[in-house]
C-alpha cells in the first residue's frame, strides 16, 4: 500500500475519517476488548463464531467456539446493547450418544464450529457444534442456558460447518455439513432431534465453508461451497450447487478463485438484485470478487500489506490500539512472539469474510480477518462490485471469525472479532 493508503488505514482504525478526495464514509472508533475466556482463540474454521438473542432480552448476543484444547466446550457472551459485553460463559452441557441416546460424551476434540437457530421453534435460540466426528444440538432455554438436543455421528471430511437452513421449505431448520467426499443434511422435523431423515450430496472435494445463495430464483435454497478441485486439496475453488428441495443439493459449476481459499460470503455487491460471492484465499494472500454479472469471472484484491504512517500523531492513535490489543490478552504468550504480531505489517492467511452495508449507502461491503498480526481489513464497496478504500483496523491478536451486527442499536453495523489470549475485539461504527 501507498503512504497515503497505510496514513488512512491507521487514521480510520483510531477512529478518524479520511480519504484521497474527502471524507470516508466508513470509520471506526479505536477497538474495545472484553474477556472470552477462549484461550488461543475461537479458531481458522469459518464459523467459528456467531451470534443470537440467547436470553431474549433484545441485545446482540455472540457464540464462540473452542477448538484447540481438549473438552472445551463453546463459549457464550452476551452483549448489553450498547456495544459492551458481560463476562464470558462456559456452556456446560453434555453431549449423549447418538446410539442409545443417554450415555455422556466428552468434548474431546472440542468444538470446531458454531452456528445458531430456532430448531425447535420454540422462539429460543439454539446452538449446533461440532466435536470430533460428532454434529450435536445445544437447544436454547431463553435466558442464556442451554441443554442437549441431539448428537448424530459424521465421517471428517474437512473443516467443519454446521448451518441451519431450511433446505426444503417446510418451515423446520435442517443441518448441512461436509463429511467425507459428501455434504450430509440432516433434515428437521420441528423437534430438536432433526429426526425427518438424512440426505447426501456429493462427490464434494475437501470442503471449508457452505453458504446459502439464490442461483435460479425458485423457492429452494442453493448453496455456495468452498471445496478442492480437480489437482488437488490445496487447489481449491468455489462451487455452486443447486438446491433439489429435499435436502440434497447438484454441483451446477466450479470456479478457481486461489490457492487455499477458507470461506466464502454471499450477496449482491453489484445491486443487480443476483447474488455474488468474495472468497478469502488463505495461501494466495488475496481474496477474489465473483460477480454474476461479470460471467463469474473472479477479481482478486491484495490482502497483505502496511498498516502505519510515519505521521508521528497517527502513530502514536495505532500505538494505543495496539496497547489496549496488548493489555487484553491474558495468555502466556512469549513476549517475542507477541512482539511481532503487534509490529508485523504483513498479514498473509485471510481466513474469514463477511458483508454489510457498514457505510448505509445501500451496497454491501467487505470485512476480511486474517490469522496473523492484529488486523481486520475493511473494503468499502463503490456499488458496482468494485472494492475501494482498503482499511486496515487494529482489532485482536490473532483475529478470527468476524461478527457483523448492530451492537449497540444506533443503525450502524459493528465488528466484533474473537482473537488469541481469550480476548473479544469490537469495532464500533461512527461513520457519517
């Protein structure tokens, strides 16, 4: 990046408002940090966290899974409504055997991901992980509680996903997540057994994220799966299936986006009312705009490098965000490491991506974490699909699955990104 580009960087992440030709229209106040109590962090899977209303009271609630040490169990904070957190919480729920159904299993590949739902449309919102080769439903009591729902056997087929989308629009919420060489839907049936049957899809190459997207305009929904393709699993790609309306899904096209891509997001950054997709290529060091419009022919934007000025007063804004990153980790790290994560101004292995209209000018744009340093990585999108003013915002140690939302209730869309040494970093949106 430019002198100019990296001056703007730093200045938005301390929470300013620049541009090459006036005022940017997205702007964050410096980062805030609260406890997760999740150690070295919710994790690279892309959903790795999430969020919900747990307790009904209103307020933005967030959901993080614990994958590196053995019988972590997720992690739930809830959220005050004014962009501040409680104390974290450890869902302490056993998980039964998806057998006899009563014996106790251990989280002992702890949990991998997190997604949430109404499963039991019970007007609560419930929690579907992953451990090992277990998926398993933690139902939601409504006041930040939960209990077991139901556990069913899988077969690892790569990194690990668990939405809950009605795959057949009968009105109950149906888990879909990628098993060996195949996605596997679990069907809903109302109840928290999602007990109406098992759909399988493939053959599906080694898979890292599944997304719910609109391809033909009929009433099932498609799915946009980020797999390997033919060359290899580190050749992988984006594919586009069409959803059959009983569960199971038909690859209608695949297409190349870099080398090792780990998520991808859905929506209409063009405005043509057709859905898009932007992937984050782990390994390219970029992330790749897929415009329907544009034959799904992808773009690629950079994802590495500066974020600093040598403007000592903008220096010294990013050297207190980096304090406050500093200040919040509660890990042992070794003070080397640290060190380089908090100086480093190259951050390779863009890992998540999310869309919002951070800037309310009715267009989606961009959020990208990447696993090394401490940055998320704002594009503001022109309205045409074309990415314009890259931001580069202090936000965690190790930064890992973003959270979009509306956390403190003023109409703006806030980050919220769980990071190394158990610490939860949020973006407050004060943009103009």
């Amino acid at each position: 990046m430019t002198a100019r580009k990296t001056a703007l960087a730093a200045m938005v992440a301390a929470g300013f408002m620049l541009s090459t030709s006036a005022q940017a229209a997205i702007s964050f106040a410096s980062p805030k940090t609260y406890p997760t109590g999740v150690l070295i962090g919710p994790g690279p899977s892309a959903d790795s966290m999430d969020s919900a209303d747990f307790n009904n009271d209103g307020n933005i609630d967030l959901v993080l899974a614990d994958p590196y040490l053995p019988f972590s169990t997720p992690v739930v904070v809830l959220g005050n409504g004014d962009g501040t957190f409680k104390a974290p919480i450890r869902i302490n729920v056993k998980l039964k055997d998806p057998l006899l159904g009563f014996l106790d299993i251990p989280y002992l590949y702890a949990t991998q991901c997190v997604n949430t739902g109404d499963v039991n449309r019970d007007g609560f919102a419930d929690i579907a992980v992953e451990t090992g080769p277990f998926v398993a439903l933690l139902l939601g009591n409504g006041d930040g509680t939960f209990r077991h729902g139901t556990t069913k056997f899988i077969v690892l087929g790569g990194q690990l996903f668990t939405p809950l989308i009605d795959t057949n629009r009968d009105g109950k919420l149906d888990l879909v997540t990628g098993t060996a060489a195949t996605l596997t839907t679990f069907l809903g049936d109302g109840t928290p057994k999602l007990g109406g049957g098992v759909k399988i899809s493939g053959p599906v190459g080694v898979t890292a994220a599944f997304r719910e997207t609109n391809l033909n305009n009929d009433q099932y929904p498609d799915a946009a799966v980020v797999e390997s393709l033919p060359g290899g699993a580190f050749f992988r790609g984006v594919s586009l299936w069409k959803g059959n309306g009983d569960g199971s899904f038909a690859k209608l096209r695949s297409i190349n986006t870099g080398f090792i891509p780990e998520d991808v997001v859905v929506a209409d950054l063009d405005g043509d009312g057709v859905d898009d997709y932007a992937t984050a290529n782990s390994f390219s060091f970029n992330i790749s705009v897929i415009l329907s419009s544009k034959g799904f022919a992808p773009k690629t934007y950079e994802n590495v490098g500066k974020a600093g000025t040598e403007d000592a007063s903008v220096q010294n804004l990013v050297a207190e965000a980096k304090q406050k990153i500093n200040e919040s980790v509660t890990t042992d790290a070794p003070t080397e490491l640290r060190d380089i994560l908090l100086n480093s101004t190259f951050q390779p292995g863009p890992v998540s991506i999310r869309a919002a209209d951070l800037d309310n000018d009715g267009d989606k744009d961009l959020v990208v974490t990447s696993v090394i340093g401490i940055w998320a990585t704002v594009y503001e999108n022109d309205g045409t699909g074309k990415l314009i003013n890259r931001q580069d915002l202090p936000i965690a140690l190790l930064p890992q699955t973003p959270v979009l939302a509306d956390f403190n209730k003023d109409g703006k869309i806030d980050i919220a990104v769980g990071g190394w040494g158990g610490a939860l970093g949020v973006l407050i949106n004060n943009s103009h």
